[in-house]
C-alpha cells in the first residue's frame, strides 16, 4: 500500500555520514520536526545504525512470524540509499539470494503460513537493494536464476511473486549480457505471452517489459528468429485484443512498453534500409523486371537485343525510376537501400490493382504532370523510416505508440501502401510538375503526421484521416496556424486606409509614404470596404487580421489621408 499523501520522505545528511531518508507528517509544524532532527530524535529503530544488522539476522530465523515482519520491514527500508548500503555491506543481497534459493516460497504447498507473502516481500526488497546499483548483477548465481524463472514459468502463482520475478528478470537481461544469455535459456517466449492473457495489467506490462529486454540485448542474428517465434505465437493479435482493446484504459508504463515494442520492431527493418542493391546481383535484378512485368502484363519481349533495351528503357522511364537504362542504381543510396524495393514489390504483389492504376495512370500522361512512382516510393520510404525512426533506440519515457501497427501482421508495408496512394492523390491534387517533387513529399509529410498525431485506431481509420487531410485543408490548417502564431508574436502592421465615397474606390498606404501594393494583392476589395465601411464613422484605430499578419488599420477621406502621410 502507497504512504498516507501526508507522509513524504526526505534525504537528510549529517557531517561525516551518508544521507538517510526520514518519513516526515505534514500535518506536523516545521519547527518541531527540525527540533527532532536536529535532536536526531526522528531516526527511530528503522533507521538506528545497528538496525540492518538486526534485520539481517531476523530474516534468518525460524520463527515464521518473525521473519515475515522482518522481510517487511526491509522490503520498506531497502528504497533507503543509507540503509541499503549498510546492509549490502553485511552481505544482505546474498542472504535474501540464498532465501530463495533454498525454497523459501513454496507458495502452492504451504499456503497459509504466510511462504508466499514471505517470498513477495524477499522479491522485493532484493529489486530494491539491486536497483541502487552497488552490487553488480553479474555476482547474481545460477541456482538464483532458475528459481525466479521458475516462478515466471509456472502456471499458477501469487500475483505479487509474478510481477517481482518479470521485475527481476527485466533488470537481469537489462544489466547484464552473460545473465542475458541465462534468461533466455529459461524462460520460453510462450509462457511471456501467456501472461498478455490475464486481466491484470500491471503483469501484462511486465511481461511486455521482459519481451521488449530479451528483444533489445539479443543479438543481430537472433532477433529475426525471436521476431518469426513472437509471430508464430500470435503476439500482436493478443496485444491487441488482451491490451489494447481490453477493458481498462492504457496506463502510461504500459503505454512506453508497447511504444518500445513498435519501436524494436520496426527496427528489424534497419538491415534492408542500410543495405545497398547489387547492381550485379541477377536475383536482386529480377525483383525490378518483375515489376515491370506486373505493370506492363508481361508484354511479349522483342526478340532483338536493341529492340529489348529500348523496350525496357521506355518501360522503366515510365515506372518513373531516375535511372532509365538500369534502374537498380536508384537503390543504391542508404537509406532507404533494398527497404524501398520490398515495398514496392509487396505493393505490386499483394495490392496489384492499385500498382497497376498508379503506373499506369501515370505513364500516359503527356502534360509533365505525371508523378514519377518509382521515385516517389523511393523518397516515400525514407520519409516513413524517419517518421518512425527506424533504426534509432526507444526514448525513456516515451510513449507514442500507434494502436493501428498492431492491427496487421504486415503493418509496415500496409502503411507504406496507404501513403503511397495518398503520395499519387496529393501530386494530382497540387497539379505537380518534376520540379514540385519536393514541394510534394512536403505537403505528404505533414499530412502523414497530421494524421498520425490522431492515433488512428486501424489502418482503415488512417484512410479517412488521411480524406480529410487534403491538399486544400492542409493550406487552411498552415494558414490557420501562422495567423494564429502571428497573434502572439508579430507586431501589429500600421495602415492607413484611404477611401473615398463618391466613387467607392479604396487605397491601402503604409505609414508613413509607400504604396501598398493596393488591394489587389494584399487584400481583398470585399476585406478594405468591409474595414472601410465599419470606420468611416470611427476614428479610431482598429486590429485588422488579414493573411496571417496584425494590421492597424485608420480609415480616413482620401484629403485627409494625403495630409496625415505628409
């Protein structure tokens, strides 16, 4: 159970000695909790420099009472840096180690005396004494191993045990590579799972935690291996099902484990990114002259050499890759590598319909409006592997996990998929020409992460959010945005607006002599006879918004105006 909120704990270091934690009440004045320290009448017995000395061998004893209010009390004090160091050095850690080792819990035979609870409170105050970082975890025994692991393994056990034994194991594989090697021997990637399937989320978290550590440490050559088990075993679908959409709300450690989840995973993409295309590599070759296959319905081929060249040439040109005559060395730039060419193929394959319109639509066109697929998926890639920061390490305290990746099995392609058909609707929509293809990939860019930042629930919820993300909104949503900014942070333009009633024609003229390019392209004639209208009676200067800026505008006949400016 938390403290009372009224209960803080605060550091203290006398002269000559180690800062000590003291639980202090609020409710109590200052001045007598000052007096108390400085009488040092506030270090009780728990805090007395013989205590851990007692405590260690309390939790000795064979009197099951008292041992149990021993563990207690030490899985209390351990958070004590002080205390802890004390009792670390009176060889603390390998007595609780020990404790384990020799079956302290038994939990399922003994039930009632008080075995489990024992060995919750030992769980405990072990982490806690570890987590100051004294002792290194390498000292930790095998024997030491196998009996948390056991825990973890076995089908029925105290909750309490359960998520100080995931606890302990993350920090094992975390902080050690030998003991790394140790866990992973032990535990079984089906038996983690299994845990994603209670209600409890406070385990579901720390089973999470433990894939996410063995996910991290494991070597290069061992991650796609873990990542195919993880995928025979069904993980994302119980995620899905058993956390996300579980009953209760996402909390926010559990949150940073999934973000850590997604982040490991598109990682394993990093390898294909950095990987450079063998323009020699006949195998790597015939994935580019397969989609040329796809695209142009596997046309029958000239039987000339030249003939075929100029064939391929024309085919490849309107595939829209840079390079027309051998089309591999568009993949030889890192990143995105042979990533970019996995996509398009798996969209050629597995969404061939929309691959061929795309192509296609494209390739007929005669007004240089066509946009050039090979080059946009290219860029497209690279654009996604840096939204999702693919091949960087998970952020501490991060949480921005996306629901919808673990909605499919092949979430990365299936979003590159997505935007890539937003990529072609965005260049038709902006009437794009070559020279706008950054301008393009741009406006794509902020759409994609405009849509992102709403948490799609599932790729088809990205789809309509990506709809309402057009070309013209994202106009509204920048010209919003900068006169919004621009509120806050310009100063206000001083105008004077110089009218005349006879003939309704207006003038706009900055203070104090320039012309101000009139209204024909700063304003609008409806916006200046609009402001006009409203201060003709009034002569008082008004704030003005127009086109992102503040204006002062004054509004005065035009004699009048000629004679303010001179």
């Amino acid at each position: 159970m938390p403290p009372p909120a009224d209960i803080v704990k605060v550091a203290i270091e006398w002269p000559g000695a180690n800062a000590q934690l003291i639980e202090m009440d609020q409710k109590r004045p200052l001045s007598s909790i000052i007096r108390e320290v400085c009488d040092g009448e506030s270090l009780n017995t728990n805090t007395t420099t013989n205590r851990w000395e007692e405590l260690c061998l309390e939790i000795q004893s064979h009197g099951i009472d008292a041992r149990l209010e021993a563990l207690k009390e030490l899985a209390k004090l351990s958070a004590d840096p002080t205390f802890a160091t004390e009792f670390i050095n009176m060889e603390g850690i390998g007595t609780l180690a020990r404790l384990v080792e020799s079956g302290l819990d038994c939990p399922g035979q003994r039930a009632g005396n008080g075995f489990g609870e024992m060995l919750a409170f030992t769980l405990t105050a072990f982490l806690e004494l570890m987590d100051h970082g004294i002792v290194s975890w390498d000292l930790i025994s095998l024997s030491f191993i196998k009996q948390i692991a056991g825990y973890v393994n076995q089908p029925m056990v105290d909750v309490s045990i359960l998520q100080r034994s995931l606890a302990i194991l993350e920090s094992m594989v975390l902080n050690s590579h030998s003991l790394y090697h140790r866990v992973a021997q032990e535990i079984t990637v089906g038996q983690l799972i299994g845990h994603l399937q209670v209600s409890n989320q406070e385990i579901q978290t720390y089973a999470i935690a433990l894939i996410n550590a063995l996910f991290l440490k494991a070597p290069e050559d061992r991650r796609q291996e873990m990542a195919s088990t993880l995928a025979q075993k069904h993980l994302r679908s119980i995620i899905l099902n058993h956390v996300i959409r579980g009953n209760r709300p996402i909390k926010a450690e559990m949150a940073h484990q999934l973000y850590v989840l997604q982040v490991l995973t598109f990682n394993l993409l990093e390898e294909r990114m950095m990987t450079k295309m063998d323009p020699n590599d006949q195998a790597q070759r015939d994935i580019i002259f397969e989609l040329r296959r796809i695209a142009f319905d596997g046309e029958n081929d000239p039987t000339g050499t030249e003939k075929r060249k100029a064939m391929y040439t024309k085919d490849y040109k309107m595939l829209g890759f840079t390079n027309h005559v051998n089309p591999a060395m568009d993949f030889t730039q890192t990143p995105p590598g042979m990533l970019a060419l996995d996509n398009m193929l798996y969209l050629a394959k597995v969404h061939q319909d929309t691959y061929i319109r795309i192509v296609l639509e494209n390739s007929s066109r005669e007004d240089k409006h066509e946009c050039p697929f090979g080059r946009c998926a290219i860029e497209l890639t690279r654009m996604l592997c840096e939204i999702l920061q693919v091949g960087e390490l998970p952020n501490e305290g991060c949480n921005d996990y996306h629901p919808m990746f673990f909605t499919h099995d092949r979430a990365w392609e299936e979003f590159f998929c997505v935007c890539i058909q937003l990529l072609n609707k965005t260049w038709k929509e902006m009437r794009a020409t070559a020279e706008d293809f950054n301008k393009v990939m741009q406006v794509v860019r902020e759409q994609i992460t405009r849509a992102l930042a709403m948490k799609p629930s599932s790729l088809d919820q990205l789809k309509n959010k990506l709809r309402g993300l057009n070309y013209s909104e994202i106009l509204r949503l920048r010209q919003s945005e900068r006169m919004s900014q621009d509120d806050f942070q310009s100063p206000p333009i001083m105008l004077v607006c110089a009218y005349t009633t006879s003939n309704c024609t207006v003038r706009v003229l900055t203070w104090p002599f320039l012309d101000f390019a009139l209204n024909l392209v700063t304003f609008s004639l409806q916006q200046i006879m609009f402001v006009a209208a409203k201060l003709i009676s009034n002569p008082n200067p008004s704030l003005f918004f127009c086109n992102g800026k503040l204006y002062t505008i004054v509004c005065v006949p035009v004699t009048n105006a000629l004679f303010v400016l001179q």
